[in-house]
C-alpha cells in the first residue's frame, strides 16, 4: 500500500528470535475501520438516544447474504401465496369452516372411512384393503407418478394437494411400513433361532456348568458323590466370614510385642533427647501396652470381627457375654468351692503374681501371714485373675451380683462418691469398669465429656482417701488401674486436670510463702498425686506439659518447705524418690536432690561439728531442728531392723512409741544412704560428678559416725560410700562446636529464573499472580478510556458536522429570503419607478 | 454524756472566770490514766481546748517558770500568779499526755500524740519564751522532745503511732528539731544500756527515721509549722543544716549495735534514702566496711552502699574484689536479695580492665556454686556468665581449649582458695555447665547447650531474669499448651507397681 500511511515501530535493539507483532502499524486504515464500525453502532444509537419506537425490519430474508436477491423474491412470493392459501375472507362462513368430531376434522372422516392405526396389524382388519380400493378406484397411476417423481420439495410445496393424491400419499405410507414391519420381526426370528442353535452347540462345549435346576436334576440321576466333596462344595458356598487376623503362634505373639515395645522406646527417647521437638509434631498414635482390643480406644473401628479364643470362634458381643456369664452363675460357684480348695496349698496364682510385682508381694506376704487373713489373700487371688486373664472369678461374680448392671456417669463429685462409698474395693473397680462399658464414647455423642469427667473424680476421691487420717493407700493401689485406662482414653482430658490440681497446689505453696514467708509440705494426696503422674506419663520426655510442671513443684518443695519434723523429713525423702524415679531413665540431674540429701545427712549428726560443706535451704547449718534424725539410744540403735516406712506414718506419728519412732529415724537414714547410692549410680556419667557428689563424701568419710550404727546400717553405708569412691577421676578440656565456616564470594554466575523482564522477581507466584492481573487491568483501563475519548470526539464531530449542516441550510434559507425579499424591493422600486415616470 | 456535759461545763467556768481556776483540776484528774479511755478521750479534749485557749489569750506565764511555792512567795503580782500556777497546771497536763503516749488503747495515744502537736503548734505561735532579741528560735524544743520520748518506748513496738506521726514530719521544722531529739534520745537511751541492744528501742526509732523524706533542693523548703519573718535568716531554714542533722541522726543510730534484722533492713534503705542526704556520705565508710566484713546476707547488702561509695565519693577498698570471691558461697543463689547481689556483681564486673584470671575464678566459681541452685537461678546464672565471656573473651578458653592436654585426673580449679589469682581458674574447663546440660528442666538445659556454640556478639539481657521466681517459672509451664500428651506405655500394676521400683524398697502402703 501507500508508504506514507505505513508507520513503522522502530526497534532500539534487535532480539533475535522475537516475534513482534506491531511493528508496522496502518493508522489510516484502522483509523478509517474504527469510524466504519461508529458508524454502524455509535452514531446509531446517537441517532436513536431520544426515540422510544424501534424500526424493526421483518423482510424475509432481508440481511441473508446467503440468498440471491432472486430466490429472496422467489421465496417471499411462496410465504405470500401460503398465507393466501388459508382463509380468504372472515365472513365467508361455508368456505372453510370445518366440523370435526372428537378432534377429527369431519371432512376427513367422510374421505377416509376408516383411520389408519399404523401400529396395529392391518393386515386381517378389511378397512386397509377398502381404503385400498378406495385408492385404486383412484387410479393407481397417480400413486406410480408419485412414487417415481421426485421433485423438489418446493414445487411440491407450491402446488396445493389434491385430495386423491393425499390418499395415494397416505397408502404408499402405510404399505411401506407394514413391510418393513414383516421384515423386522423375520430377522429377528432368525436371529434368535441362530442364536439358539449357537448356544446349544457351545453348550456341548461348557457342559459342566450347568444352572442349578438342572444340576439337581442331573443329581438325582447321577449316584450320590463323596461326602466329602459335598462338604467341601457346600463350605465353598457357604456364606463367607472376613478373615481376622490369624491366630499367631507365641514367638510371634512375643516378637509382635517387642517390636512395638522397641518403637515405643525408641520414641520415648527421641522425646527425651528433645531433638526433633518442632519436627515430629504429629505423633503416632499412642496405644496401651497391654491394649486388649476390647472398644477401649477411642477412635477404633467398632465392628466386631471374627475373632478366635481358645482355639474357638467367638462370636458373641459384650451384652451377650454378660448374660452368659449370669447364667454360668451356678457353675461358678462350683469353681469357687475348687478356688478355696487350692488356697489352702498355696495356689499357682500366687507364683503368677510372684511375676507382677514381686517385690510389693514380698512385702506383703509377711504381713498377711501375721495377720492370718484368707480373705485378704482371696482378694489377691482375684485381682490377679482380673488382671491377668480378665475373666471374672466366681468372688467377683457373687460380688457383682449384688451391683446393678448400667451406671450412669454421675454428674457431680458428690454423686460419684455416694455410689463408691460403702462398697468394697473389688466393688468399687467393677462399678468404675461398668460405668465405662456402659458410656463407652461409641455409644452415644455425650459419652465423651461425661468419661472425661470421671477421670477428674476418681482423682478428688484418690486425693480424699489419701487424705484421710487413715489413708486409704490399698484402695488407692487399685484405683489407679482404671485411671490408667482412662488416662489411656482421654490424655487430653486427664492431663488437664492434673495440671489443675498441680496449679492449685503450687498456688496455696506461693500464697503461704507470700503470708508466713516459709511453707510446709503438703498432705499424702499430692505426693500420691505425684505419684500418680509418674505412672501415667512418661517422665524421661525432654518437656511434657504435665511432667514437667510436676518437676517444678517438686523442686519448690525441696527448696521451700521447711524441716521442723520428722514427718517433713519423710516427705522431703518420698519427693526424693520420686525425683529419683522421674529422672531414672533419663538421667537428668536435679541439684535440689543432692541439696536435700545433703541436708538429711546433716540432721542426723550430732551438732557443733566442724564442718567442709554448705547445707542451703531449706536446711541451716546452726538453729533450730537439727538433731531431727539424730538418734542417741543404744537400745534402739541395737534393735533397729530396716523396715519399709509406712506412708500413713505422715499423718499419725505422734502416737508411735519413743522406739518406733527412733526405728523410722534410722530407716529414714537408711533410705537416704540408698537415695545418694542410686543418685551416684545415675550421675556417675556427669563430667562434674565429684563436685556435685563433693559435699556428700566430705560429709559420708568425716563425719558420719559410723561405728556407732548398727551393723545392718553400715552395710547401707558402706555401699553408699563405694558407689560414691570407686568413680574415676576424668577430664577432658572443652571444645567448642566447629563453627560453620562462612563460604567465601563466588564469582559464577547466580542464575535466576527470569519471569517477565524488568518485574520484580524475587517474589512467590501468587504475588507475581497479584502482579500481573494488576498489570493487565491497567492495561484494560488505558485502552478503555482511550476508547472512550475516540468515541468523544466523534460524537463531537459529529454535532458539529450537524450544526455545520443547520447552519448552512439556516444560511442559505436566509440568503434565499433575503433573495426574494431584494427581488421584491426591485420589483417594487421597478413598480414605483415605472409610476413615477408614468 | 453526762460527764462530757459536766467537763463542758467545768471548761466554760474555767475560762469564764478566774475564780473558779481551781476547777481545772477536775479536768486534769482523769489524764492520770486510771479511767475508762473514753472518759480520758473526753478529758484529754477538754484540756486541749482550754490550753489552747489559754494559750492563744496568753494567759500562761511567758519565760523561765519559777518555782510553785516561790512563785507564792515572790512579789509576783496576782496576775502573774495566776499565770506561774496556770503555766504549771499546763505543765503537768503535758506531763499526762506524755505519760498516756504509753497506754494500751490506741485510741488514746493517738489523741495524746495529736494534742501534744496541737500544743507544740500553739506554743511556736505564741511562744512561751521570752523573746530577748530578734531572731530567738521560738519552737518549742521541749515539748517535742515529749513527744519524741513518747514515740521511742524501749519495750513496745509503735510502728502505727510513728505512722501516725509522719504527716508532721512533712513540716520542715518539725523535721529538723525531731532528727535532734532522736539523736539526743539515742544518746541517752543507749548509753544506759551499755552496748547491749534493744530491739524494740532500735526498731522504734528505725521505722521513725527511715521514712524521713529530706527535701533535694533548699528551693523546697517551704512547708513550716512556724511561720517566722526572718526564716532567711535561720539555720533552720537552711538544707545544709538540715543535712548535718540528719547525718549526725544517723551516725548515732548506726554507732550501736545493731540486731540482725535490723542490721539487714538498714543496708536494704542505706543506698536508697540515707546516703544522697548526707553531707559527708564518706562518714559512712566505717558503718559499711564493717557489714561487708560481716559475711552472709549481710555482706551481700552492704554492697549497694560500698559500691555508692567507691563509685562516687572515690572510696578506695582494697581487695574488694577478692571480698567479692569470697562472699560467693552456695548460700547465694537461695537468698532473698539475690538479684540485687547479682545486679551489683553484674556491675562490678562489667570493666573490661578486669585481669582475665579474675573474671576466670568468677566464672568458675558461679558455675560450681550452679551445681546446687534451684532452676530460677541457673537460669538467671548461666546468661550471666555468658555475658562475661562476651566481655572478656581472655577467658573463653575455660568453654573452648582446643590445644589442652587430652586427659586431667583433676580439675585445676581449687575452689578453697580465696586468692583469685591462685585458684587456677584459668587451666580449668567449664565441666559444671557441661552438666548443667543434663538438667532436667528444659529451659536451663537449652540455656546451658549454648555454650557448647561459639557466642553470639550481642550480650544478654538478664535484668528481666534476676527477679524471676520458681512460681514465676512454674506458671510459665503449665500455662503451655500442648499440641497432644504423651502417655506412659508400661500397664499400670499398681501405685509401686513398676518394675524396680525405688517405692516398693523403702516405703509401705500401710
């Protein structure tokens, strides 16, 4: 085109393998594009702004492009004959008007006798062949034209129908789908009759699976099969059971078992370590070590598989077996006379329980034979049942008996106590293991909340029987297994209220702090409670929200509390043992156990003594309450035997003999001889241990005065000492940790991925996202607004071009007028001349 | 009622006419003490009434007071009579009130108290001294000396009365004339009993001088009692004056023994409210020595004060830091006043000119002392030594050697020493924080694994952890929230139950 209407976009640099689009732009042309289009919409729309009626144009045809103008006329003149066709004129009633019955133009009635049902077959019925006639008296000629003509469908559309040709029309339908119609059902027919044929020669084929009806009959035919065969068959038809797990031998049963004992521990110590604290937030699902798949655990699917015990399927449900169990009542009792049979001789529980926890036993047994109570050992004989085989024994049955079967979960502590108050301990657990059966979470959506309270009152009522003048410790024995179990259900819950009581209790110690300025230890309950969370938590994690705010009540009280008696001397050493038993995995060093060891040794010894070590607080080298553990007697010192201090001693000392009371003195020396072995066994692996142990030995080697103790008493002594001297001495210089070296600067090329020159490019997708649409709306807007200005000034110009218009026509309109006016004054002038010279 | 009425009516006779003085005794009759304190209540504001009255008319005889029977005798004339008998019939009411200052109602003694100031008040306005020549300081010295006496019983403690008393110590002149007569009253009361302490006595006069609130700056010298023309000119109305008072107060009090808790209570205000207000604060020298000498609590009290002293009035202590070493026992971290003591030591140590071996034996004795302290003290402890290592990087081979012999049978450290340059600090390695890391709160382990890093530039800020708390801490942790508990996996068999249980060996469930 012309080079002058060309504009080219000169490139300041040339990028090889860039394709532009605009490099040469058209301005005339898209200028004169862009007022074509304006002028189609804009100066429109302008042209109509202030009319309400539209134009619309109907003209068949009119803006099909497509047409031809002559097949436009063409077509139109049909449309006009067509609508000529119908009525011509409204008031010529017997033209047109036409009759009809039940919707059926009469007219035709009258032409066709009868109407043609094209589903049915008309074959029998005469009324085709009438119509036949009816036809052929028509002349079959017309129908053959008609079959072989075959003309545009316009012309046929032109030429109004005679009726006879309609008639031919309809007949030559009809005909043609009764035959098609025959067709249709012939092949079909045959098709089956193939198919049929086919079938029986593949049935020759497969004939051993045969349907069933036959196989009975072939039965009945054939001579009876094995039996065996039979029960093979039918257990294959049999309704099948899923699988469950397959009953495991027991190596695999103990192999399972240390294998998932292994990985608890190995998780156990990654939280001791602390290491990955932030990294291993999601922690495996935590189950019982003795979980017995009984619908405990919380989220666990409910169903009931098939399950194998003893060899047999068992199928029933909780419910069923409890109502087995009440029928088995009498068969029981039976076992029960056996049961006391074997007590007498020792029974094979005790040795099992001998397995449990032996060293409580042994403890126990001493006592219970001095006390001669069968009863007592009855009960020991169940727990174990209960324990280990969890089959309730014919005792525990009678027992049961007496209880209701449902429980609700009380509401309130006072409701919870009234139901255990009065029963005894075998009692109380099985209303505890019956409250939980019945509210299981499973069964109903409040069970939850309601389970999670019941962990809360068995704790008060723990924390009650352990206050108590006579505490309750047996009770309290048995009362932590359900804890346990719900502890094991809901840690959430139990750990939050343990926290609770925690809170309270280093709360009162503070506020007595702040009132008296010292404080006093507090009752059995809370170290029983302390107790409690060592056997609910793990207590080697690097941080546990329970454990560790338990480490720090602890430490008030060993720092806090002062020591005024012999009772505060016994709970400070029980917080010892407990320290002791908190850190015994972990190892961790706790210097206010050394402290307080240190300090009990120091009560024990005479005073004014020279000494090489510090006591802190809360003991003092000179005052009041030395001598607390100091025992003068000789007798006493002679009949000392080490004995197992009794907790409730903490509530009741005053009515102990002189003896007894100087017993426990020496006891409690004993215990912290053992405290301060098994502190030097934990911390032996310290890098400071003979500093941390340092007082201690000064104390055990200078001043202990161990040739007055007894013989039993040196022994303790003695082992304490060794544990503490046989450490070797051993030291290496610190070193720090290599600091990471800086790398030096590089000098290859840092690669960045380039996203869009000249953007900003260190930023995520999403704000590149953000970015681009921001760009792009802003290119939308521009390009609108400069529409909208083009549009502007052609409208504008467009007024102008019509008040240009006006104005010329007003013009030329005046010219013209002032045209004829000067005509007329010429004229006049001309007249009045004329008359002068006339 | 009846009573007040007939005391209302006896005060109206009184001072209606002269003739019916001699009824001023029926007034006076129940300040002997022997009545109800209601009845005395009444009498004693009769009595305030009808001196105050007598004393605003001038009725009471003005100059030295003679005799009674002299007076009798004398050419006084009968109006002067008059006024030698009233003047001593108003002596011995002062003499009751003194005497009711020690009675067991409160009620009373406050009222006793609040009357014998409205008379001192009185008195200073219209002076019961002759005026000899311009400028003759009319405040009545005597009277507040009953007061003073009053307030500073020797075997009761009248801390409420002497709260009472402290809006007049508001009064400049007050102020002043009371700090002479605590000093004249110590000196008296204390040189009786011969070196030997009155704890109640000192405790008296301790909660009377401690809450003295010495003006900064003469320009606020403004409240008076006694509003005199010439106040320019006074001795009074001068702070160097009422300095010297003070610091002579003080040296008194401080001259005699004192008990323990109170010796502990004095060093705790020393810095505070004693020393600025001295005029020659370096007298205060020998008081300080003396409690830093002490050791223990007291020791670690006396620090504040010496170190005002070395600080600012140039005080030089020799081996004081060696005083320091030594009063580094395990006892510090358990103390009360630890985190002023650790405040200080932070300051003491925080000259980079300290010789390294120094800081060294510092370093190494805190973190041996660490090896017994309470979780809220390690915590506060190894920060701080920390920061001493970023402020003497000399002694950073304690944490970092790499050179050092592979294997010590000792440690070099001898704690015994006291000469920090002989302790061997320097050779020794920071064992004690390498077990520290094995402490089993989380924090203190985590505080304690830094320094295996080489440190950072910045020091640590331990001022918000000097006053930190055990509850403080405890609160902390249980005010974590846990994303989920872990629990214990071993089945429970029992309360000692577990398997080698330490319970099950020494303890019974009976």
């Amino acid at each position: 085109s012309n080079p002058f209407e060309v504009k080219v976009n000169r490139q300041k640099f040339d990028i090889l393998g860039r394709k532009t689009k605009n490099d040469v732009g058209l301005p005339g042309v898209s200028r004169s594009k862009a007022i074509k289009k304006r002028n189609q919409t804009l100066l429109r729309e302008y042209k109509e702004r202030e009319k309400t009626n539209v134009f619309k144009d109907k003209r068949f045809g009119e803006y099909n492009t497509k047409i031809t103008p002559e097949e436009k006329m063409i077509r139109r003149f049909a449309l006009e004959r067509q609508q000529n066709y119908g009525k011509k004129n409204i008031y010529n009633l017997n033209e047109d008007e036409e009759l009809t019955h039940y919707g059926q133009s009469l007219a035709e009635i009258e032409k066709l006798n009868d109407i043609v049902d094209s589903d049915s077959d008309t074959e029998e019925r005469g009324t085709l062949s009438a119509e036949l006639t009816a036809a052929h008296f028509g002349g079959g000629g017309g129908l053959l034209r008609k079959k072989a003509s075959s003309e545009p469908q316009v012309e046929e559309e032109e030429k109004p129908k005679s009726r006879k040709e309609l008639i031919e029309e309809m007949i030559a339908k009809s005909k043609q789908e009764k035959q098609e119609r025959q067709t249709r059902r012939e092949s079909a027919l045959e098709l089956t009759e193939k198919l049929d044929k086919d079938w029986k020669e593949i049935q020759t084929l497969i004939a051993h699976k045969t349907p069933k009806s036959e196989r009975k009959d072939k039965e009945v035919e054939k001579p009876k099969p094995d039996e065996y065969d039979m029960i093979v068959r039918e257990l294959g038809f049999e309704m099948k059971a899923k699988p469950s797990e397959r009953l495991k031998t027991e190596e695999e049963l103990a192999k399972e078992e240390q294998a998932r004992l292994q990985k608890l521990e190995a998780d156990r110590l990654r939280r001791m370590r602390g290491i990955d604290e932030e990294e291993n937030k999601k922690r495996p699902s935590h189950m019982s070590a003795d979980d017995l798949a009984d619908g405990f655990i919380l989220d666990k699917d409910d169903r009931r598989l098939l399950s194998y015990k003893d060899g047999k399927i068992n199928i029933e449900n909780e419910e069923e077996k409890e109502e087995e169990e009440e029928e088995e009542e009498g068969e029981e009792e039976d076992n029960e006379n056996e049961e006391e049979s074997q007590e007498e001789s020792a029974s094979e529980n005790e040795d099992d329980a001998a397995d449990n926890h032996s060293d409580l036993e042994s403890d126990l047994e001493s006592e219970e034979e001095a006390a001669g109570n069968k009863e007592e050992k009855k009960h020991k004989a169940n727990e174990n049942k209960s324990q280990n085989m969890e089959k309730l024994d014919p005792k525990r049955e009678a027992a049961k008996s007496e209880l209701p079967y449902t429980f609700a979960v009380p509401e309130s502590y006072e409701t919870f106590k009234s139901l255990l108050s009065g029963r005894t301990v075998e009692q109380q657990l099985i209303i505890l293991e019956r409250i939980q059966k019945c509210n299981h979470p499973s069964l109903a959506v409040g069970n939850k909340a309601k389970l999670e309270k019941l962990f809360g009152f068995l704790l008060e009522y723990i924390g009650e029987l352990a206050s108590l003048d006579l505490p309750e410790l047996r009770t309290i024995d048995k009362l932590v297994l359900p804890l346990y179990n719900l502890c094991q259900m809901f840690p959430e819950a139990a750990s939050d209220s343990i926290k609770f009581i925690l809170r309270d209790a280093a709360h009162d110690l503070e506020a007595l702090i702040e009132v008296k300025g010292r404080a006093t230890f507090p009752g059995l309950d809370m170290l029983i409670y302390l107790k409690i969370v060592s056997l609910l938590f793990p207590t080697s994690d690097f941080w546990h929200p329970v454990v560790t705010p338990a480490f720090m009540y602890m430490s008030q009280l060993l720092t806090k509390c002062r020591i005024t008696t012999l009772q505060d001397v016994i709970k400070g050493l029980f917080i010892c043992c407990l320290f002791l038993e908190y850190v015994s995995l972990s190892r961790r060093f706790v210097p206010e156990l050394i402290n307080f060891l240190l300090g009990v040794l120091h009560i024990s010894l005479p005073k004014n003594q020279a000494q090489g070590y510090t006591v802190v607080h809360p003991f003092t080298p000179v005052g009041k309450n030395l001598e607390l553990l100091l025992v003068r007697d000789k007798e006493d010192l002679k009949s000392w035997e080490k004995q197992n201090v009794p907790l409730s001693i903490v509530t009741r000392l005053k009515e102990t003999s002189r003896t007894e009371i100087n017993h426990i003195r020496l006891s409690c020396l004993a215990l912290c001889f053992d405290l301060i072995k098994k502190c030097a066994a934990l911390y032996e692996s310290l890098p400071s241990f003979h500093e941390i142990m340092h007082p201690v030995r000064i104390l055990l080697t200078q001043h202990v005065p161990v040739h007055e103790y007894p013989e039993k008493m040196q022994e303790w002594y003695h082992s304490a000492l060794k544990e503490l001297e046989n450490k070797v001495k051993h030291y290496t210089p610190l070193i720090c940790e290599k600091k990471k070296p800086v790398p030096l600067k590089q000098y290859t090329p840092k690669i960045v991925k380039v996203l869009e020159f000249g953007r900003k490019q260190a930023s995520s997708k999403k704000e590149q996202e953000r970015k681009q649409l921001i760009q792009r709306h802003k290119r939308e807007l521009k390009g609108a607004i400069r529409e909208i200005r083009k549009d502007n000034q052609y409208l504008a110009r467009m007024q102008l071009s019509e008040i240009m218009e006006r104005d010329s026509a007003r013009k030329r309109k005046v010219k013209e007028l002032l045209g004829s006016l000067a005509t007329q004054e010429g004229e006049w002038k001309a007249m009045k001349r004329k008359k002068w010279k006339n | 009622m009846a009573r007040e009425a007939a005391l209302a009516a006896c005060l109206e006779a009184v001072l209606g006419s002269r003739s019916s003085a001699n009824r001023v005794f029926e007034l006076l009759e129940p300040l002997a003490g022997q009545e109800e304190p209601e009845d005395i209540v009444s009498a004693t504001r009769t009595c305030s009434r009808l001196f105050g009255a007598l004393l605003e008319r001038r009725e009471l005889f003005v100059g030295p007071l003679p005799d009674q029977d002299a007076s009798l005798a004398e050419s006084y004339s009968a109006e002067d009579k008059y006024r030698i008998w009233m003047r001593h019939r108003y002596r011995d009411c002062v003499g009751c009130l003194g005497e009711l200052m020690r009675h067991e109602a409160f009620q009373v003694k406050e009222l006793a108290l609040c009357t014998l100031m409205k008379f001192v008040e009185l008195e200073a306005q219209y002076p019961l001294i002759k005026i000899e020549w311009k400028g003759t300081l009319t405040f009545p010295c005597d009277l507040l000396k009953v007061v003073v006496d009053g307030l500073l019983p020797t075997e009761e403690d009248t801390s409420l009365l002497i709260s009472r008393f402290q809006e007049y110590m508001e009064y400049n002149d007050v102020r002043y004339f009371v700090m002479k007569a605590v000093t004249a009253s110590i000196g008296q009361v204390m040189q009786k009993t011969k070196e030997r302490p009155l704890p109640f006595y000192q405790q008296n006069v301790f909660s009377l001088i401690s809450p003295i609130n010495m003006p900064n700056k003469e320009s606020e010298m403004v409240k008076f009692m006694v509003k005199q023309d010439n106040r320019e000119e006074l001795k009074l109305s001068r702070l160097q004056a009422h300095k010297q008072v003070f610091e002579k107060m003080w040296l008194t009090f401080l001259k005699h023994k004192l008990p323990t808790g109170l010796y502990k209570k004095v060093l705790v205000i020393l810095h505070d409210s004693v020393l600025p207000y001295m005029n020659e604060p370096t007298l205060m020298m020998d008081f300080l020595t003396v409690a830093y000498g002490i050791g223990g609590a007291i020791s670690l009290l006396a620090l504040n004060g010496l170190f005002i002293l070395i600080h600012q009035h140039n005080l030089e202590y020799p081996d004081f830091y060696k005083k320091l070493y030594s009063l580094l026992d395990p006892s510090i971290y358990h103390v009360k006043y630890r985190a002023r003591f650790f405040h200080l030591t932070d300051l003491f140590l925080s000259s980079s000119h300290l010789p390294a071996y120094l800081v060294a034996a510092f370093i190494k004795r805190l973190s041996r002392l660490a090896l017994t302290a309470p979780p809220e003290a390690l915590l506060m402890i190894i920060p701080f030594i920390c920061n001493l290592f970023r402020r003497h990087p000399a002694c950073r081979l304690l944490v970092h050697r790499p050179g050092g012999p592979a294997d010590m049978s000792e440690d070099p450290y001898v704690m015994e020493e006291e000469e920090p340059s002989k302790s061997k600090a320097l050779e020794s390695s920071l064992w004690e924080i390498q077990s520290l890391q094995n402490h089993y709160h989380p924090d203190v382990a985590r505080a304690a694994a830094v320094l295996n890093q080489s440190l950072s530039e910045m020091e640590d800020d331990i001022s918000g952890l000097l006053e930190l708390s055990a509850y403080e801490l405890f609160d902390r942790e249980v005010k974590k929230k846990a994303v989920d508990v872990p629990l214990e996996f071993e089945q429970v068999r029992g309360l000692f139950g577990k398997k080698n249980d330490i319970f099950a060996e020494h303890f019974s469930l009976d």
